[in-house]
C-alpha cells in the first residue's frame, strides 16, 4: 500500500463524530418541576443528525468542487504510470493509495493533458485496464474492478493513529516529521503539534524528527493515539570527544580541542588521514610538501612554531598508543580530537608542547554482523605549476634562446652557452619532419586511474564486539616511474566477560611500497621541465639520448631515469603494525582500573639500484657521456627498524551526588621504551646490472655503517573534573615525567595545568531566554614539556673515523668535535587560554573563539661560540619564543523540510616573536633577532628596473655591474652606496591567517559537500625554476614575456637574459612571491538509494558520489609554482600536486 509523503490525516477523519463545544444542557425548573429527561434527549439525537447531515454535505460537495475544479496539465510519452501519479500528486493535493499487486504501476503509458481535471485524466489512464479509483476528499484509491468491496473496506477501514508531540516543558511543537520507518510515508505536526497517520502495516514504528530535538523511534504496536514528549539534543552539546585517556563530553570542555567526524573525513576519499584533515581544524596547519605518491611530505604545525631548537611536530596517539598516520587507513578512524592548549595536552606533558592529535578508530557496535566494502575509483591529473611560454616548433625555441644569449653580450655579460648556428636553425625549421619537436612533459606526465578498496565486518553482542577491516591502495604517479601500492588491516575485539571485567585486543598493520627511479622524484620532475624540444628520448636505433648537438649542455634524460631495467630503481618498503591489549575491571561502584599493553613496530627496506647506460648525440649517433656520469654499477641496502613498547594503567572513580555535583578523577601510570636501528651495506663494481644482491659486488669498494639509538620516559600523571549541574566546570590535570634523555639530575619534569569554565546558558535567570542553547566562558593555564631534543645531547661523545699514525702504523682514531653541558633539561612551553563558545536558536547558529599565549622558555640550542675555539659549543637551555593568536569557527545550519544545510568557517591567525637568542644572526636572506618572527626575510628592496643611462647615473652605486633593464635596489639610508646596511626585514615568514570554508547540503537522498581552503599574507623567496630564465636551458615562464626592451620600458621585470647574470640574481625581495591562495580542497555529490529498492537487493544501505579534490586553485605567484608547496627550497622544485577526479560506492550488507 502507497500514500503520498504529506498525508496529515486519513479518511476515517472526513466523517468521525464532530465534539459541539457549544453544546451545552443543564436542569431547568418550569412550574411543572423538571424537563422531561426523554424529551430531551430528542432533541440532542435531532440537534446531533442535522448536524452531521450539513457537515456532509458540505464535506461531500467541497471534495466533489476541489475534484472538478481542479486542473491539471500533463504530458507524457512512454512513462511508468507511477510517475505519472506522481506527477499529479506533484501538481495538486490528491495522493494516492494502491497496491502493486492489484494496479501495475510500471506500465508505460503515453498521455497529454490540458488544464483537465483528474478524473479525465484517470479516465483515459486506466481506459482498457482492470482498475477502478475512488475519490474520497483528497484521497484517490485505485483497486482492480473485481475487488471493489475490499477497496471500500481500505478506505472506510484503514489503520489510524494520531497524537500530540510536545516538548519537554509540555508546549506543542508544531512542524515535527513523523513518518513510517523505512518508508517515505509521513506528516508533520499542525500548529498545536497534532499529527494523524493512516495506512501502515501492523508492525509499523512512527520516527519523529525535528531540528535541535532527539530522534525517537516508537512501535505502533496497535495503538491509536501516541503522545511523545522531544528532548532537546542541540548540535554540540551531547557530541562526545577524545581526551587524554578517557573521553568527555564536548559540551563540558574546559580546554581547546577540536574534534573532527569520520563523516567528514570521509568526504575527502583519500589514502592518507592527513590529506583528509587539512584546514579542517582551527590552528592545525598541515602543508603537503610534494605530490609524489607515497612521500607527500606533509609537516604538521600546531598553533605555529614552538621552538627553534627541536621538533616543531606533533604528538599523535592512535587508540592510546605513540603513532604515525601515514600508513593508516583513514576509513578505519572514528574520530579525530586535536588537544591545543596546555589544560587538554598536559596529561601527556613531556611530549605535549606541540600539540596532540588523539585518533580513535571504529570499533564493533552491539547489533548484526554488518558487511561493507567501500570502492572509490579515480583518475589523477597533474596540477601544472607553471605557465611556460610557447614554442611552436623547435627552431623557435633555439632563435629565443639565441636573443637571450644576444641580450647578455649586448651588456657585457657573456653567455655560458653557444648560439645555435643559422644553419642548425635552418635544419630544424625547414625539415621539421626528420627534425624532433618534442614535447617532453607529454611524454613524461599521465592520467593514470588510482583504485582504493575497503572490505569491512563489524558486529557484536552485550558479550563480544568486533571490527576488523583489509584495505588495498593502489596508485601511480601522474610522473612516469614513480607507483605507490599500500595495505592496511585493523582487528578489533572487545569482550566482557562479566558485569565487572572487560578485555579486548586491536591490531593495526599497514604495508607501503613506494617504487621509483634511482633518482629521487623531484630530480627527475627538474628533468623533465629543462629538457629542449630539439631531440627525443632515444636514436631511431634504441639508443639513448644525451641530446642533439654537443653544445647543448643539458642534465639527465628523464625518459632513461625511469627506465629501471636500464637505469636502476630505488624501492622502499614501509611496515607498520600497532598491537595493544587492555584489561579493564569494574568494582566498588564507582572505580575502574585499566592496564594496557602495547607495541609499535616500524621498519622500513630501501634497495637503491644504480646502473651505467652510455648516452649519445641525436645527430651524429656520438658517444658524449654515461647517464648521470656513472661509471660503475652500485647496490645500496638500507635497513630501518623501530620499537616502541608502551605500559601504562589507570584508576578511574566518578560520582554523581545529590543530582548536582558530578566528579571524575584520573590517576595512571606510563612507561615506554624506544629503540631504533639502521644498518647500510654499499657495494659498487657489479659485473651485470642483473645482479641486486650486495654479494655480487666487488669487496674493495664495499661501506657498512649503523647505527643504535634508544630511550625511555616514565610518568605519572592525573586529571580531576568537577561540574556543578553543567553549570561551573572545573578541571586540573599533572605529568611527572623522567626522560633518559636528560642527565639523572636534570631528568624529572612536572607539568600542571588548570581550566574552569561557566556555562551562562544554564543559569536560572536564563531560563526564560529560549533561543540560548548554549554560552560558556572557559579559560585554561598550564605547561608543558619538550623531550624530542635528539639522543642523549648532555653527554660528551667522540666521534670515529679520523686515522692516526702511531709507532709507523696507521690507527683509527677518535675525537671530541662539541663541548658538553650536563645541565640542560626540558624545554618548556607555558599556554594561556581563554575561549567562548555560543550556540543559538536549537544550532541554528554557532560561535567558538579562542585567544592564546603561548611563551616557550629553555629552548634547547647550541650555544654560539667563537670558532677559534676548535669545537662546536654545547647545547643549553639558551631562547625563548612567543606565539599569540586566536582560532574562530562560525557555524549555520537549517533544516527546511526536506532540505537540509550547514555552513561553517574557520580562521585562525598567530604571531610568532623571538623573545631571547643572544646576538643578533644574519645568514643568507634570513635575520634572527630579538622582537622579530624567527627567521624573518632580510634582504634588499626591490625599486623598479634601469630604464636608461641617465637612470643608472642618478642612482646609487650598486655591488654589481647594471645596464638599462637591469634590477634595481633601494637606498634604504641613501648614502648613495648600495650595500648590506642596505637590506631591511621584510614580512612574509609567515601567513597572516589561513581558513576554510564547509558546505554541506542535503535534499531526500542527495548530498552536496564543498571544502575551501586558503591562507593569506604568507611569501616565498623563490629562485631558479621558473625565476631564472633559460637556467639549464629551462623556457621562461610568462611573466617574462612583459621583460624590459629597450622598446617595452618595463618597471617590473628586467631584460631577459640567459641564464640570468648577477645584475639580476642578486638577493632582492624581487624574487618573493605572495603565496596566499584559494584552493577548492574537496567537493563532493552523492546519493543515497533509497531502503525500499536496496532492501530488494538484500543490501542495508547503498551509496553512490562523486568526488573532486584541487578541483581549482586561485594565487597569484607571479613566476608560478604551488603556493601551498614552497617549504623544500628556493629553487622551486616539488613533484606537482594532483588533481583528481573520482566515482566511488559505498555498500553494506
């Protein structure tokens, strides 16, 4: 049976007995005593017929004139009747009921219709076919001729129930969803949040749904009225997030932590979690240095840079044990909570001043064993980082590069490379079919297809629960020679074994095979962009080329650089497996004690294979050189491994007294133990390249070297929470920690933190302010320590390998290169937090902002000492560093009945300030100075370009010979001298602020989700690759196409030169480039098929999406490049990010 989605009522309403308030009979005296009681009652049986008759009447004659005045106007052409039913449903305020079984809806039909009324339209739809309809108001129920008498009964004898819905102060809540589940068959609640619903099937459950309130599920179970009471669940409050050791939930934080969802990680279909959380989170910048698949590179920063003298990265704890991401599959995360400030990290306080990325990953729930694979199937496309100017054909190139090379002689520069001869510009231009074009970049790039698959099984019972997932990533590189392959597995059990103990075991492993050329990717990415269009890869013999004639210097053939079978490869081989087992007891009420035990296991195996291939000129066939100028076959083994065993316990006790005070304490214990190993064998003189075993190489030329490293930590550590009715927030945590890294005097750390928050929205005298969900004001204090300060620093070490002639023998000899200092300790990083969080009108609007200090003291660096000394000086606890910023997240979000969406951004800003170095330091572009940004540009200005002769007299004396055309520097003092007194600090180290934009929309089964990511204020000092013109005979890129002539007066770029001379590669803030941008991160459309067609099928669920990422990037670097890749160095040179396009389908079984 089918009724239409917005049915309010059922037919039994049109006729049940109509309550006549105004009817009202009381005892009446007359001389003669009381009324009679029977005459009475004639008259009410009288008063109640005529009532009724008029009231049917009227009913009867409103259904017949909405029936004929109704007109409709359709037009079809071989369509399924049921769309065509649909499409009068669609146009009027009749629905429909009907049995499939009885009426064949998928008939196809051809109708046409003008401004007739239903019944026409009925008339000739069902003309030659056993159907018969009845209108009953808006109702048409439509049944096989031979069954009129059971249509009659369905509609005179349907199933009804009705009810109030209200909330929990008991006022109705009109525009409450109420349908049957598993259906679209429903109503919503009228202005006194009444509802009324018919047709359903006996074992019906009514879903009631409205924004800001809880979902309730209700069997109708044969009832004909049910009244339900909504709780109010406003977007946030009952939300629960990862802390330390335990959970919370979000509403009660007292400190800063942002959390992201597996729902919103999976909008961003990728293979590592990083690429999935970039810009989601406030204050997390996370920068992916290189496209290269399986070594992207990214580097983590948690509220800017902390220090200057060791790691800048992270703490990342997966399911409570020390981890990396990269080789976990982000559809097995749960969720993701970002700990900011001191009060939410301190629990992890030696490793906790960068900041903690807590991740949770799925575990099995209690219900049927569920099936799901997760298929995604993408094409990748190289972002082109650089607009080069076009050549038509060969012979255009070498006459550009020759005037290049005519420009530098015009003004004294000689150019390092000979001009090609006309006649070698006459061969290419006249005989362009025996004379290459070629296009190198097409040749080296591709579009390759990229598969991800997930296969998972999750299930359990109120004894056993289980998760576990395989997932395969397959993918190469849009540059040729560069494939990445990963597997990944999680098994997670979770068993009880009675009311008061619980076990469980996860085991994670992860598998990736990164397969390239001897020469890393970047170098052959350089390759492929300098390359001449004047040869191709190899002679028309199989040979390979150098390049066409023996003038053109030129770096190495990328085309043989991937070609492992005749250049040699260098694979690395990656593993991973994270094991842990916990035990918990439940006892006394109110305790819990957990142990934990866990391992994680990391090792890496690179083979780097080098081969010797001779290269040839393209014209004559001349032997010029070896590929790379190799001249030996080598085999290097390398060999990495990794263990960190980790214990730690806690005891939990948490009680609720008097409704009111809610108290939570936290007391544990932690130990871990690190070790790594490195070992490398080097060997050279292999008789074959076929051989890749270092035994098959010649001893004479063989290396072996490794390396030991291994530490340990020991804590202590506790939290205690207290809330007051949700209202006042309390909280305070402490680490102790002993690192072996320290010297035992020196190797203690105690770090404490405080936080409180108030929560306005639940005082008494906001009771009457309902549009307030929530406000809370929150605040937090507390350090945190820094021990990733390398291996043992405070000891004195020698070092090995200086030989040393004794008694006329030669002996290996040892020396000290560094003073010692055994009283450095931790760093430590003090925050300060204050935070407001404002949510309105049931999430209809939302505010998180957060500003913080954070003041870093004991920066562990070496001290800077005259070299005359002979040695390096000692590390100490030598600097200190400021950071302050602030963090806004601005959310909106609607429900408008079936369409639903939210909007929120994001922006966050900090500023970094060197508060102790010591003396001044300049180095290169760089200045580190107290009240600066760390290593903030220093450098000269740039003040336009030469225009002529009388300009360059009029203007001061620069430290390089200049010629109209040239760069010119600002005299900053004006002493007419242009010299380092000269140069000036210059902003840019850092990015006044990132943010992101969320979309999110939803219609029936469609979904729409866009991320926009982009950072502002930041630049880059860029040299070389698309700077340089003609560098290693590289094209220009556009920019120079508006160069200085002595017929175009450019101000802003100088004469193009080849391989540009010092009047243009001096050190000048010409070369920095604003690197702010707008990229379109992700963007994704998907559909949900519907349960009634999924469920033929014998699935749950089934999803189908499209996805884009880096689908459009917005800069304006005016030389080119990736403005989010500018971290590997000022040449400008990072494998290209990829865009990509993608299908993929999500199924559970």
């Amino acid at each position: 049976m089918r009724t239409h989605p917005s049915a309010s009522r059922d037919l039994k309403e049109i006729f049940k007995p109509i309550k006549n308030k105004s009817m009202k009979f009381r005892k009446r005296k007359d001389a003669g005593g009381i009324v009679n009681r029977s005459v009475l009652k004639i008259l009410m049986i009288m008063k109640l017929t005529t009532c009724l008759f008029l009231i049917s009447t009227l009913g009867v004659l409103a259904n017949l004139s909405y029936a004929q005045n109704t007109k409709l106007t359709l037009h079809f052409k071989n369509t399924p009747v049921e769309q065509v039913l649909s499409a009068i449903e669609n146009q009027s305020e009749f629905f429909f009921l009907y049995s499939k079984k009885a009426v064949d809806v998928e008939r196809t039909v051809d109708i046409s219709a003008n401004d007739e009324t239903v019944m026409t339209i009925l008339n000739e739809l069902f003309r030659k076919e056993n159907v018969h309809y009845i209108i009953k108001g808006r109702h048409i129920v439509l049944s096989a001729r031979d069954n009129l008498w059971n249509t009659e009964s369905l509609v005179y004898q349907q199933h009804t129930v009705s009810g109030k819905v209200t909330d929990s102060g008991g006022s109705p809540l009109p525009g409450v969803t109420v349908v049957i589940k598993g259906t679209t068959h429903g109503t919503v609640t009228n202005a006194d949040g009444e509802y009324s619903i018919s047709n359903f099937p006996e074992d019906a459950v009514l879903v009631f749904s409205f924004v800001g309130m809880k979902t309730q599920e209700i069997p109708v179970a044969g009832k004909a009225s049910i009244n339900v009471v909504m709780a109010e669940e406003t977007v946030g409050i009952k939300e629960v997030v990862a802390i330390g050791y335990g959970t919370m939930k979000k509403v009660n934080l007292t400190g800063s932590i942002s959390s992201v969802s597996a729902g919103e990680l999976e909008k961003n279909p990728v293979q590592n979690p990083l690429q999935a959380l970039q810009g989601k989170t406030p204050g997390m910048q996370i920068v992916q240095n290189s496209g290269e698949p399986g070594n992207e590179g990214y580097q983590i920063r948690i509220r800017g840079l902390n220090s200057y003298g060791s790691s800048n990265n992270p703490l990342v704890i997966i399911d409570g044990v020390a981890g990396s991401l990269d080789l976990l599959n982000p559809i097995d995360i749960e969720s993701v909570s970002v700990l900011k400030d001191a009060s939410s990290s301190a629990i992890y306080g030696a490793r906790a001043a960068n900041g903690v990325i807590l991740i949770t990953t799925k575990s099995g729930e209690k219900e049927p064993m569920s099936l799901t694979y997760r298929g995604n199937f993408a094409v990748h496309d190289a972002i082109m980082p650089f607009d080069f100017m076009k050549f038509d054909t060969a012979a255009d190139f070498m006459e550009a590069l020759n005037a290049a090379a005519d420009n530098n002689e015009a003004v004294g520069y000689a150019a390092a490379h000979r001009k090609y001869s006309q006649a070698e510009i006459d061969q290419y231009r006249n005989n362009p079919g025996s004379n290459p074009n070629f296009d190198w970049l097409d040749y080296m790039m591709q579009s390759p297809l990229v598969m991800n698959h997930h296969l998972g099984a999750s299930g359990g019972t109120e004894k056993a629960r289980y998760n576990v997932s395989l997932g395969y990533y397959d993918q190469s590189g849009v540059l040729r020679g560069y494939d990445y392959n990963k597997y990944t597995g999680k098994a997670k059990f979770d068993f009880k074994i009675n009311k008061h103990i619980e076990v469980g075991t996860n085991v994670m492993f992860g598998s990736g095979l990164r397969e390239g050329a001897y020469l890393d990717a970047r170098d052959t990415w350089w390759c492929t962009l300098i390359q001449r269009p004047t040869y191709e890869p190899k002679l028309s013999d199989g040979r390979w080329t150098y390049s066409a004639f023996s003038q053109e210097y030129t770096n190495k053939n990328p085309a043989l650089s991937i070609n492992r079978e005749a250049a040699g490869y260098k694979d690395t081989h990656e593993y991973n497996v994270i094991t842990s087992a916990y035990l918990r007891i439940n006892f006394l009420k109110n305790f819990s004690w957990d142990i934990t035990g866990a391992m994680n296991y990391d090792r890496a195996e690179v083979k780097a294979h080098q081969k010797v291939v001779p290269q040839y000129l393209y014209h004559s066939g001349e032997y010029f050189y070896n590929w790379a100028k190799f001249t030996e076959i080598s085999l290097q083994d390398t060999w990495k491994k990794s263990v960190n065993n980790t214990v730690y316990s806690t005891l939990k006790y948490s009680i609720l007294l008097n409704e009111s005070h809610d108290i939570n304490l936290i007391i544990g214990y932690n130990q871990e133990n690190f070790k790594y190993e490195y070992l490398e064998g080097y060997r050279r003189g292999f008789s074959s390249g076929n051989l890749d075993a270092l035994s098959a190489g010649e001893t004479g030329e063989m290396v072996g070297t490794g390396d030991i490293t291994d530490w340990a930590l020991q804590s202590v550590f506790g939290r205690a929470n207290y809330d007051y009715k949700g209202r006042y927030l309390f909280e305070t945590s402490f680490r102790y920690d002993g690192s072996s890294r320290f010297h035992p005097d020196h190797r203690w750390g105690f770090f404490p933190s405080l936080s409180a928050g108030w929560r306005l929205s639940e005082e008494p005298f906001m009771d009457d302010i309902s549009w307030v969900d929530n406000i809370k004001l929150r605040g937090s204090w507390g350090q945190l320590g820094n021990q990733d300060v390398g291996a043992y620093p405070y000891q004195a070490t020698i070092n090995i390998g200086n030989n040393y002639p004794f008694s006329g023998e030669v002996s290996q000899g040892v020396y000290y290169n560094t003073f010692n200092n055994d009283k450095i300790s931790w760093e430590t990083t003090e925050i300060n937090n204050i935070g407001v969080d404002l949510s309105i009108y049931r999430g209809l609007f939302s505010v998180s902002l957060d500003v913080y200090q954070k003041n870093t003291s004991g920066i562990i660096r070496n001290m800077q000492v005259p070299s005359a000394l002979g040695l390096s000086g000692p590390t100490i606890n030598g600097g200190k560093m400021k950071n302050t910023g602030y963090e806004l997240i601005v959310g909106h979000s609607k429900k408008l009945n079936e369409f639903n969406y939210q909007i929120s951004a994001t922006l966050s800003r900090f500023k970094n300030t060197l508060v102790d170095y010591g003396a001044r330091h300049i180095s290169g572009l760089y200045i580190y100075e107290e009240g600066l940004p760390y290593k903030s540009y220093y450098m000269h200005e740039f003040a336009g370009i030469f225009q002529d002769q009388e300009d360059i007299e009029s203007s001061a004396n620069h430290p390089y010979k200049v010629y109209p055309g040239a760069i010119k520097l600002k005299d900053q003092n004006d002493d007419g001298v242009i010299n380092g007194d000269d140069r000036k600090v210059i902003d840019g180290a850092y990015p006044k602020f990132d943010g992101g934009l969320n979309l999110a929309f939803q219609y029936k089964n469609f979904d729409f989700s866009a991320f926009i990511y982009g950072v502002y204020g930041k630049k880059f000092y860029g040299s070389v690759l698309g700077v340089w013109p003609y560098y290693q005979f590289l094209r220009p890129v556009k920019a120079w196409e508006n160069a200085w002539t002595p017929e175009n007066h450019s101000n802003e770029m100088p004469l193009l030169t080849f391989d540009t001379p010092a009047a243009i590669r001096y050190n000048s803030s010409f070369y920095l480039m604003n690197t702010s941008y707008l990229r379109l991160r992700n963007l994704q459309l998907g559909y949900n098929v519907p349960d009634v067609y999924v469920e033929k099928i014998g699935l749950k669920s089934l999803r189908l999406y499209f996805s884009g990422q880096n689908l459009f990037t917005l800069h304006n670097m005016k030389f080119g490049g990736d403005p989010e890749m500018t971290s590997n160095d000022a040449w400008n040179v990072s494998y290209p990010q990829v865009k990509v396009f993608s299908l993929g389908i999500n199924v559970k079984f």
